[in-house]
C-alpha cells in the first residue's frame, strides 16, 4: 500500500490510477455563526465525522449570528447556525450574491439570566431587566439599588452576548421592545464563557445566555427566574417546552445555503444533523422538537424548499407549538440564482 506522501506524488505524474481513483479528494462542509447553536453543532459535527471522517470535514467557527449570516451570504459557509430568524437585510445581501437558504428551526432554548452565587435575588420582573437594559440605563443605572431600594447594594456590573450575536438581538428585541436598542457599558463578548468568568467573580455581576451554558455551569451560577406578569417562572427545560417562561423562549435554528447543496456531502450532513440534533439536544440541555418537525424540515432539504417562515422579523413568543404551524414563506426578498434551486446528480459520499 502506498504512503500517503508517496500516493500524491504517484497521481501527480500519473502512476497508479487505480489507486488514486480510490482516494477521492476529502471534502468539507463549513459550518458557523451561532455561540447558542455551536454546543449542539459540535456533537452532531463529532456523530458525522465518526461516521465519515475519511471523506469529509466539518470545520467549525462561532462567529456569532450576524457574522455567521455575513459570511453565509458571501459564500464563504455552507451552513449557519442562527439564534434568531435571518433578517431582512440579511435576506437581501444573500439574495443580492444569488444564495438561496433553507430554514431548519432545530431546537427550543430558553435565555438565562445569571447571577453571581452570593447575589440573593432569585428572580426579576421584565421591567427590572428593562430597568438594567435600557439605553436609557447607561452611566446612571450603576447599583442593585438603582433597580430596587430592596436589592443589594453592591455595583452593578453586566456581561452580555456582543452585538453580532443573535441573543443579544433577541435579548433587546423581548426585553427592551427593539432589537438592538441596550446600553452599551456593559462587557460584550461572543464567548459566553467570559460572561461564565466575570459573572462568577463579582458580586454584583448579571449577564445572560442560552440555558445550556446555565446548566454547564451551575455550580458557578444561579439563574434567575423571570416573571412578565404572571408570577416568576425558572428557565428550566419543562418550562421553556411547555412555553411558560416568556419573553425569553426561543427557538434555534440552522440555515443551509441551497447552492452548497449541490455537493453531496453538505446535504449529507443537513440531514444527518436533523436526524441526529433530538439525542444531541437532550444531552446538550436544549428542547427538542417533535419528530414530525423535522421531517417536514429534512423535506426542505431534500426538496430545496427555500424561504423562511418568519418574513425577516423577530421571534418573541413563539411556542413549540406555534413554530409547527407557521406557514414557509417562499418568496424572498429579491429573485435569487435558479441554478442554486435546482439538484444536481452528484453520487452519495459513503462511509
């Protein structure tokens, strides 16, 4: 058998063809964007490349949503992972590069809001959070006692997603009524592991981040339960699948570039990734959605059905069940490439 050194430089000049045609060129099916998505990504990722790691590659990156759609529309990514619906400016800069997208909603999460373990407040009420969030907060707003002449007094400092991350997107959009409207001295990152850091150590410390990182991370962490009205509810999963806790259910989801379906190995991993995301899922510490949602979405693969059900709008309040019923809307923004729409006879990658 010849060395892999060997092998390249024997295709090189055109020895041994009946080796060379049994090593196919490795593939690669480039996945970013969401910090939120990226746990689930990842072991779905680990699933395929056990599978079939000789053939393809799944290289990973956690540019956040609005970097992820970035890149997604330039086709530098076959697939994006998203914490919030595609935007309407980001229908329009894919649709302006010719790159359709199939809309895959994969999970249910629930945005926790975390505080430090010696901080006593178990639970907020939308408008506290309004009261710490707002634009309006910034450089004024800077004790517990700001807040609440019961709270502690202990200064108030706030970790949070950056603003190319969709929770932040979302966190605004629920909280503070506009999507990206929050003060801005607060520490951004797009690790949510330095939210877990600085959290953990300062007292007064809050942030806030998909409930996964929660439950990794509660021996460091409280969570806090959140009441829009109706009395605190906690973010568990029980409540965030039961559509409960609100404002800050959401769902997650992946958006895969129609044109990159043309190579076998990007659809191989879509569908891969609906048929294994209810394990990972679980295991991750997100909601998974009923099993007949993710054979209308594997259907959308498979078909190229492309649009998204959300008209480049937010997602405040929409339940598991709610999600089922949204009707895809296939019209995008502007005409898109048809050559993107239409399959190609490509033969399966086999493990």
């Amino acid at each position: 058998m010849l060395r892999p050194a060997i092998w390249a430089f024997s295709c090189l000049i055109g020895l041994s063809a009946a080796g060379c045609a049994e090593r196919p060129p490795i593939q690669q099916v480039r996945v970013d964007g969401s910090s939120t998505v990226f746990p689930v990504s990842e072991r779905v990722a680990e699933a395929f490349q056990t599978r079939y790691g000789r053939r393809i590659r799944v290289p990973l990156g956690e540019a956040g949503t609005g970097g992820g759609f970035a890149k997604f529309c330039r086709g530098e990514v076959d697939i994006v992972g998203a914490s919030r619906p595609i935007e309407r400016d980001e229908m329009e800069a894919c649709a302006e590069a010719g790159i359709g997208f199939v809309e895959a909603p994969i999970v249910f999460d629930g945005i926790t809001v975390v505080v430090n373990k010696n901080n006593p407040i178990t639970s907020l009420t939308v408008d506290q959070l309004r009261r710490m969030w707002a634009p309006a907060a910034e450089r004024t707003v800077r004790n517990w006692r700001d807040i609440d002449p019961g709270f502690p007094d202990a200064p108030l400092s706030l970790f949070g997603p950056g603003t190319a991350s969709g929770t932040f997107d979302f966190f605004t959009l629920a909280v503070n009524g506009e999507e990206g409207a929050s003060r801005a001295d607060f520490t951004p990152t797009e690790d949510d592991n330095v939210i877990v850091q600085g959290v953990s150590t300062s007292r007064g410390g809050l942030g806030y981040f998909g409930v996964a990182y929660y439950l990794a991370n509660r021996d460091q962490l409280s969570a806090v339960a959140i009441d829009n009205g109706e009395g605190p509810v906690e973010p568990t999963l029980a409540n965030v699948g039961a559509g409960t806790y609100r404002p800050l259910s959401r769902p997650l989801f992946i958006y895969i570039s129609a044109r990159s379906l043309d190579r076998s190995a990007v659809r191989q991993f879509a569908l891969f990734y609906l048929s294994q995301v209810r394990q990972e899922a679980n295991a991750v510490g997100y909601v998974p959605l009923p099993d007949a949602s993710y054979a209308v979405y594997a259907d959308r693969i498979r078909n190229r059905t492309l649009g998204t059900a959300f008209n480049g709008e937010g997602a405040v309040g929409v339940t598991i069940e709610e999600l089922k019923q949204r009707p895809l809307l296939t019209a995008q923004v502007a005409e898109v490439d048809q050559a993107a729409a239409t399959p190609t006879a490509e033969a399966p990658v086999r493990p």
